[in-house]
C-alpha cells in the first residue's frame, strides 16, 4: 500500500522549511502574515509603555499618571465636587479617564500573543504540517491556534465591556473633565491602542481564513482541532457494543456523504451481523428536543442520502429497517475554538460567502427534520419522487425551538416541479405555518416574497390562497370545534378576509374546506348559511375546486346543498370540465355531477368538450373515466378536432379509441383465415392502430339481429377497411354485405391478397387491384388440412416488408379521414357563422343576371339536412346538371337572401323540395314553393325519411334495392315499382324498373296535407330476417 502511494506522489519538491524560523522572505510573500507581524508587536510596544507609564509613575496629583484608588476610581466615587488632595489643587477629575486607559493597555498584551502564530517561529505555527502522502487527512489547527482563537473572544469580550463601561460612565456625573496634560496624552495613546486591537484582530481573522482555503478547507466542519483524537483514550471504557455503534455511526455518515455504495452495503451487513435486524430503530431513533431548546444529531444517513438524491442508497437503507419518516437534525452545531471565535468576530469582520447552514447553526436554535424535507430543500426531484412512492408524510412538520421554523416540506420547495410532485401527494397548501405569529404565512405568501413566481403560479392553479382568517385556517385544517366556536361567536360563514376586508382571491371559509376536502368543515358551513355557489376572482365556486382538485366527498355535500353543476367560471369551464384536466379523477366524481345536471359533452366557446380537455392534458386515467361516464368520443370542436385528435401520443390515442369503441381498422375476412386476420391485427394494435374484426365462430353464429348490428357498427366507426382477399372470400354473401355497407358509408377498402386470387367483376366494384397489397410473396406454405382454420407459414422478413407497405396505406387513409372531420368541423362553423342568413357553404359563385343562360335544378330546404342536400347537389353536379342551392352565397340579410332566390326560381328549370318533419313547417320552403307552383316549374318534392334505422338492418339491407313509399303521396308511383320488381321475380326474369309516365299537378296545400299526415302515423323500423353467416 505504501508503495501504491509513493509511486502515485507527484514530481518536485519545495524548500525544506527552516526547524525553528521562518524569516523575512516567508513573512514578506504572505498576504496578511507580515501584516499580522508588525501590528500585533506595535499593539505589545504600546501596551507595555501604558503599562509602565500607570504602575511605575507618581499619582496624578503629583505630576505623574498612577491612580492609587482603581476600584474608587471606577466606581465613579471621583468627581469635580469631590474634596481636592491637600496642597495639590488636584481634585481627582483624570482618575476615571485614566484608570480606563489603563484596563486598554493590560488587555493589549493579549492581542500581542494573538499575533504570535504569524512571528515566523515554527513553535506557534497555526496548522499541524503535512507528512507527504497524508493529504486525505482533514487539515488540523494546532493547539496554539486554538487558544488564540479563545484569546481573540476574550479581547472581544474584554473590548466590550469597556465599550459598555464608557457608555455608562457618561451618565455618572462628570468623570471627563481632564485638564491634564500628563493624563490627556496617555488617554490619546490608548485610543489609539484600542483602535490598533481591531485591527490586529482582523488581521488575525483574515490570515486564518486564508491560510484555511489554501489547505482546501471552505467550511469549518472540514477541519478539526484534533481534541476528539486526544479523548480517544475514553473509548476503553466503552462496551463492544457501543464502540462498534458508535464506528459504524461515523462511518455510515462519511461513506453515503461520499456516495459510496459498495461501501455502504458492506457496512450495513456488518452492522446486521453483529447488531442485528433491527440496528436502524436501535440506532437512529428519531433525534429529540430537550426543554424544546436543545437537540443532539443522530447523523442519520438517510437524511444524507435524501439531501444528496441518492436514490440507490435510499433503497439499501429502506430494506435495512430505515424510516422514511424519521426525523435528525441535520444542522449541527459544532461548538469549536473556530466556531466561538467567529460568532464574536463578525460582529466587526466581514466573513467570506458563507453557507446558509453554517450562519443559522446556533445551540439555541434546534431543527428537527425528515429526509423529504432534506430532498425538498436541495431540490432533488427523484429523492422527492421515490420518498412519496414509499409513504413518506407529506404534512410532517420539522419540529424546532423556533416556532417559525415548523413547517411543512412545502414551505421549503423552491422548485415548480417539486411543488406539484407534493401537491399531487396530498400537501396542504392552505396551512398557516405560524398563525397568530411572526410568520402567519401560507405557502403561497412565501412564494411571492420570495420572488418565485413559478412556484406562485403552480400553487394558484391548486387554489392555494394569503392567509385571511382563523375560520379560513380551521375550515382547511377540518378543525371542527375551532369552526363552531368561531360561528357561534358570530363570524360569517361567508367571510373573504379579515376585518371586512376582500383577500385577493376572493375565497369564503367553504373554499378552503372544498379546496382541502375537509368534508366535516364542508356540511358545518353549509348547514351554518355558506353559499355553495360563491363565486371567486376567476368565477369558480366550492364545486369547482372540490371537482378540479378530485374531492369526490365534498362534491357529493355541495351538491346535496344546492351547487350548481353547470356554474360557469371566468374561463366558461363548469365543475365537471375542471375536473377534466386533473390527473386520476374516477368516474365516480363524474357521475355525481351528471346526477345532479351537468351534461358531460357540454362545450366551451371553441367546442371542447370534457374529453377534449383531458386528452389536450394528456390525461389518460381521466379520460377514461369520462368514457365510462357517457362522453361522446367523436365530438368534435369548431376546428373539427375530436378528442383522440387532440395529443401527439399515439399510445394515448390508441387506448382511448379502444375503451370507447372506436376503430381505426375494421377487418373484412373469411372465419378460415382467422389466423391471418389476427396476425394483420396484431401487428397493427403494436404500430397503435386500434383495430376490430369479428372473432365469434362462423358454426355458432345464428344471424341475429345484435350480431349483425355489431359488425354494422364496426363498420360504421372504422376509418378503413381491410379485406383479406383469400379464395373462399368472393363466396361469402357476408363478406359482400360487409364491403357494399362500406361503400355505401364511403369508407375506403384497402384489400390484402394472400392465395393469388382472381378479383371477379363484382369484386371490382368495391375493391381495386391497383391498390392490393400482395402478402403471396411472404406466405412459404399453405397448411389447407382443416378447410375452417387455414393456416399460413411465414417468411418473417418479407412479411414485414409487405405489412409496412399496408401500415402506410392504413396510416394515409386515417390521415384523410381526420382531415375531413376537420374540414367538416370548419364548414359547421361557417354555418353558425352565418347566423341563419345563408345554408353555409358557397357552392355556386352564381350571378342573378346571367341565370338565364344555362340550365339549372334550383333546390328549398329551408336552412336543414345539409349534409343530404348538398349529396344530392354534388350528385347532380357529377351527372353535368347545374345545381343552385338556396341560402349558399354570402348575403347581406335575410331581404337580400328572399330576392335571390326568387330571381333564381324564376329562371330555373326544375324546382327540387326537400320535405321533412322539418322543413314542413318552414316559412321559406311554404314561399319557394308556392313561388315555383305560380310560375308553372316542374315541382319534384324529395319525401325524406328521416327515420333512424338500425345497425343490424343497415348490414342486412345494403345490397338491397329499396323501394320507398309515401302515403297517399306517390303512391302510384311507388307501387308501379313494386309491382315490376314482384312480376320480374316471380318470372324469373329481369324487367327494367321503367318509370310509368304519370303526371300529377301537385300543390303545396296537397303536399303539406300528406306530409303532416305522414308524421302523425307511427313509424315502424324495418324489420329483417335472420340468416347464418357462412
């Protein structure tokens, strides 16, 4: 070992240092050394002159400057009305002045032997010297040193007493009257001697200081004065026991303040193996105060490990026995030669930079504390993270003399982080730390006079509040006697802030109550008159902080108090919307305000939704809560975003989509290739595409109606679909019915061939070739033994070769599909913006004048279903026939709108109605109509029928003809096409369904007789067999 150490020395070797004096050259290249030198033996000059000068001269009154009497001289027994020394003339008017000189010059010496360990003899040198190859050892203060650093507080202190003295002796009577020559040159010299010992000292404290630093030792605890290492003799009489508590005490320390975890887990199954299992609670109780004054450390290695943010030894200690809520102090106070010297020294002498520990150590000033308020006040956010997961008490005070220093960690967080960290673990940001007191602060008070308007901001969005009043303080703390003593003496339950005046936020006692949860507080301050519905600065009630802050108790009492559940805020946010953006809210909360009103896909001014809030915050566990509640998935705002299309997390919109039903893919196939259909399924789910395909078995099926409703949902909900073209796939009429609903809801199809299989004329109708993505490439073998569960063998490489090929075709079509929920997210706010004026979308830039040159269909709706007129305007318009609909250009009122279309049914060719529940009672379709009926148009009345049909007869009926009839309206018409279908069957032969050519003069009074007729009727859904699926 010694030899690892030689061999690391480094190179070169100063001037060996003389045995007994250093001279000139080392006092003159020192900063203070000299200095310290030459003043110190100029104070020692000085105070042996005065000395001489008092004891060796004749009294005063005989021309010299000794005072017989000191102790009659200083108890000011002399003044100028005492009785004057026979045949002197002298009446004792210097004795005072001069006998307090005096006590300067005796206390000088003193300070000459401060100055000694700078005269340069080896002797008095202030620092034990380095051996080579011992600098790891702590540098030490000779004994020397030591005792200059007590010298220094006694001069200090006899300097005091003087100053004290002087003070008092100006209000004894006359004591400074001197008219002396002999005395008053003796008093000037000690004022300079007593001005030159300050001087010496602050020499002395600056040389100490300095050479210090240079030894690498920046705070007092890292040096020593070496009295323990002399004391170690005690140790004899110690037990084994205690001697090897007392080691591992010490070593514990240094080993977690050095980081060192081998050496920590070496020591700790050490201390296991001889002090067994329960070492920690034997060692490190928690630390105590003694007359509520004093405390000792227990140098609990927790608090270092919590301090530092070492979360890895915080573990070890933990599964050693550890308490995470112990308590130490951790700011110990070292009662050195040192520390004694610059407790007075200060008071004259400005210290370097300091550490906050080291000028708030005092023996009289005790703080006990826990490792979380260690993590929270470094800053250390996983300390902070790991001490909440394992239970740590938030609101564990630190226990002191002081009463201001018992707080809370949060009082000590300085970080926005941290904040929210204890906030989310139950941290009460209402707590007055000292109430009644210096500090009758809350957290956030503390915040802003320090400057930290971070963690300001991040307490105010938890509803952190000033201070206001005691029943403000007992409604948070859930004080309940407290709170019916204050009520009972009259205080107003609906109180926001002290002596009639407003706090900045507006806040009553039930605020604070909700706001914490105190439910006992919560039903007091009802029951005594407080107003649930109080609103604050920014518009919110109790019910808003108890929904925002996830105090389901409190909600439940303000509701059952009269809250109201849709009170809107400053931000139009309701209770159930504020909670919307906290993190882990139950559905539970959600219900209770759904029971008493709120509605769960009530909006904001910009169309968020409640979902949209919690998927804008990324907060998944309440998202899904919301789901469970009823919140409508594909809503969407006025920029036509839904829910799911408000995060940049594709995890979070995978999940959110699953839970609630919403398919990105649905997956069209045979029940034999199943396994293929779960591979595709697979792989898709892991690239966050939520995916639905029917997986019940083809042989239990029995084509009920809630089966087919189920696919036709699936269906309905997807983004796209994919059809597995395998060779039995043409076959099946449910997969034919699964892709014509498709078609008809325009959802686009992306097929997958696996088998080479032709794609027949009719398949050409819903799907392309072009657009087939080939997995034969990736298909080795085809296992055809069972012909219900065919199997594939895979060539893994090229099957993700070609599944990348089919997840970018998926990705791009659901890209679309959201692009055009935004579209029409836009076009329904444009319709709003309209403000009944116009129907919203400007389809024709159309000039009444120039109507006359072309022909057009003119179509009346009455501002309604305009997603089917506008289907049949594009329709007609893909057809080459001008379509004009009403109310789709920009009009400046309602005036204008009547005349344009007026002058475009003038010069139409076709008048098309749409006639509905709605638009029968229309004043502008009664008028266009009437309009078009005088002026001899050809009328064509669209019936629609706006009667809502099933899932499960939407997949029935979509390869279907539909014939469609309207009583006594029609009729004719309608029947001739049933009658052609019924003959064209029963013949067996196909018969075109050719329109007979009746011609019916319809008007508006027979059109609205039928149409209201129609709508008294009941209407029946269509009803549909049941057939297996094969």
């Amino acid at each position: 070992m010694e030899e690892d150490v030689r061999a690391t020395l480094p190179r070169g070797v100063p001037k060996p240092l003389p045995k007994t004096f250093l001279g000139p050259g080392y006092g003159r290249n020192s900063y203070f050394a000299w200095r310290l030198r030459v003043s110190s033996l100029f104070v020692a000059v000085m105070s042996i002159c005065g000395i001489v000068a008092f004891w060796a001269t004749k009294d005063i009154a005989y021309g010299g400057i000794n005072v017989n009497d000191v102790g009659y001289a200083l108890s000011f027994g002399r003044t100028n009305t005492t009785e004057c020394i026979e045949n002197t003339g002298y009446c004792g008017d210097c004795d005072t002045i001069v006998v307090y000189s005096m006590l300067v010059f005796h206390v000088s010496p003193l300070v000459w032997v401060i100055g000694l360990p700078a005269s340069g003899l080896r002797v008095f040198d202030p620092f034990r010297r380095r051996r080579r190859g011992d600098e790891r050892q702590k540098p030490q203060r000779s004994v020397f040193f030591q005792i200059c650093e007590l010298l220094s507080v006694v001069v200090l202190a006899s300097i005091m007493i003087v100053i004290l003295y002087f003070l008092y002796a100006l209000f004894q009577g006359n004591n400074f009257y001197c008219s002396e020559a002999g005395p008053l040159a003796y008093v000037l010299f000690a004022v300079f001697n007593f001005l030159i010992n300050f001087v010496v000292l602050t020499y002395f404290a600056r040389f100490r200081e300095h050479l210090k630093m240079q030894l690498g030792v920046f705070r007092e605890a890292d040096q020593t004065g070496g009295i323990r290492s002399r004391l170690k003799r005690q140790r004899k009489y110690q037990s084994e026991r205690s001697r090897v508590i007392s080691d591992l005490r010490k070593d514990l320390f240094k080993e977690m303040s050095l980081g060192n975890i081998s050496k920590i887990e070496s020591l700790l199954r050490y201390a296991k193996e001889h002090l067994g299992k329960d070492f920690a609670k034997e060692m490190y109780s928690d630390a105590k105060l003694v007359f509520k004054l004093f405390g000792s450390s227990k140098k609990n290695p927790l608090h270092v490990a919590a301090y530092m943010g070492n979360v890895e030894a915080l573990q070890l200690l933990l599964d050693a026995g550890f308490s995470v809520d112990s308590y130490d102090k951790v700011s110990r106070v070292r009662f050195t030669t040192g520390d004694l010297f610059w407790t007075f020294a200060r008071v004259f002498v400005n210290t370097p930079v300091t550490s906050e520990d080291e000028m708030e150590a005092s023996i009289f000033r005790t703080t006990l504390v826990t490792p979380l308020h260690c993590a929270v006040c470094t800053g250390q956010i996983s300390a902070v993270q790991w001490l909440l997961e394992h239970d740590a008490d938030v609101n564990n005070k630190s226990k002191a003399s002081y009463w201001s220093d018992r707080m809370s960690p949060l009082f000590m967080a300085e970080n926005p982080d941290i904040v929210r960290l204890l906030l989310e673990a139950g941290a009460n940001h209402l707590e007055i730390a000292d109430p009644g007191y210096m500090n009758t602060l809350t957290v956030l008070q503390q915040a802003y006079l320090q400057d930290n308007f971070p963690v300001a901001h991040e307490l105010e969005k938890w509803g952190a509040d000033v201070a206001l009043t005691p029943l403000h303080e007992a409604a948070a703390k859930g004080d309940l006697s407290t709170v019916k003593k204050l009520l009972k003496a009259g205080a107003d339950p609906n109180c926001v802030g002290e002596y009639g005046y407003t706090g900045m936020h507006r806040r009553t006692p039930l605020h604070w109550a909700a706001i914490v949860g105190a439910e006992g507080a919560v039903k007091m301050l009802l029951d005594a008159g407080s107003d649930p519905n109080f609103q604050d600065v920014f518009g919110r009630s109790p019910l808003h902080w108890a929904s925002c802050l996830k105090k389901p108790g409190a909600v439940s009492l303000l509701l059952g108090k009269g809250g109201e559940a849709n009170l809107r805020d400053y931000r139009d946010q309701t209770p159930l919307m504020c909670a919307a953006s906290s993190k882990n809210v139950s559905v539970d909360l959600f219900e209770s305000l759904i029971q008493y009103g709120a509605d769960i896909d009530d909006h904001l001014p910009n169309g968020d939704t409640a979902l949209h809030i919690a998927m804008k915050s990324e907060q998944k566990d309440t998202a899904l809560a919301l789901l469970d509640a009823g919140a409508d998935v594909m809503e969407t705002n006025q920029d036509g975003y839904r829910p799911v299309d408000c995060t940049t997390s594709t995890q979070l919109q995978f999940e959110i989509k699953q839970a609630a039903g919403d398919r990105d893919v649905m997956i069209s196939y045979t029940h034999s290739h199943s396994e293929f259909a779960l591979k595709i399924r697979d792989g898709l789910e892991s690239a966050n595409i939520t995916t639905w395909l029917d997986l019940m078995d083809p042989s239990g099926i029995g084509g009920g109606s809630v089966w087919r409703e189920e696919i036709a949902r699936g269906i309905k909900n997807a983004d796209v679909i994919i059809c597995l073209y395998t060779e039995d796939y043409p076959a099946s009429e449910w997969c034919l019915k699964e892709l014509a609903l498709a078609k008809q809801l325009g959802k686009p199809i992306i097929a997958v061939s696996t088998e080479s299989t032709p794609v027949t004329d009719e398949m050409q109708v819903y799907i392309f070739t072009r657009q087939m993505v080939p997995f034969e490439s990736a298909i080795k073998t085809v296992n055809k033994v069972n012909k219900r569960k065919i199997t594939y063998e895979y060539d893994e490489r090229r099957f993700t070769s070609q599944f990348r090929l089919l997840l970018d075709g998926v990705r791009d079509e659901i890209e679309k599909h959201r692009e055009s929920n935004i579209n029409a997210g836009s076009h329904r706010r444009l319709i709003n913006a309209t403000n009944g004026i116009g129907f919203g979308d400007n389809t024709t830039d159309w000039d009444p004048a120039s109507l006359g040159d072309f022909e057009f269909a003119f179509v009346s709706h009455g501002d309604h279903h305009h997603n089917f007129v506008m289907n049949i305007h594009d329709r007609l318009q893909d057809n080459h026939i001008r379509c004009i609909v009403d109310g789709t250009q920009s009009y400046v009122d309602m005036t204008e709108r009547i005349h344009a279309a007026k002058e475009a049914i003038l010069k139409c060719s076709v008048f098309i109605v749409v006639l509905s529940r709605k638009t029968v009672n229309s004043e502008l379709v009664r008028d266009q109509l009437a309009f078009a009926e005088d002026k001899g148009h050809t009328i064509l009345p669209l019936m629609l029928n706006d009667m809502e049909i099933p899932l499960d007869k939407h997949y029935t009926l979509s390869r279907l003809e539909l014939l469609h009839f309207t009583p006594e309206l029609g009729f004719n018409l309608s029947y001739q096409q049933l009658l052609n279908r019924v003959r064209s069957t029963m013949a067996g032969t196909k018969v075109s369904l050719t329109t007979p050519l009746i011609s019916t003069r319809l008007t508006f009074r027979a059109v609205a007789q039928m149409a209201i007729k129609s709508l008294r009727e009941p209407h029946n859904t269509v009803a549909g067999n049941s057939a297996p699926r094969m």
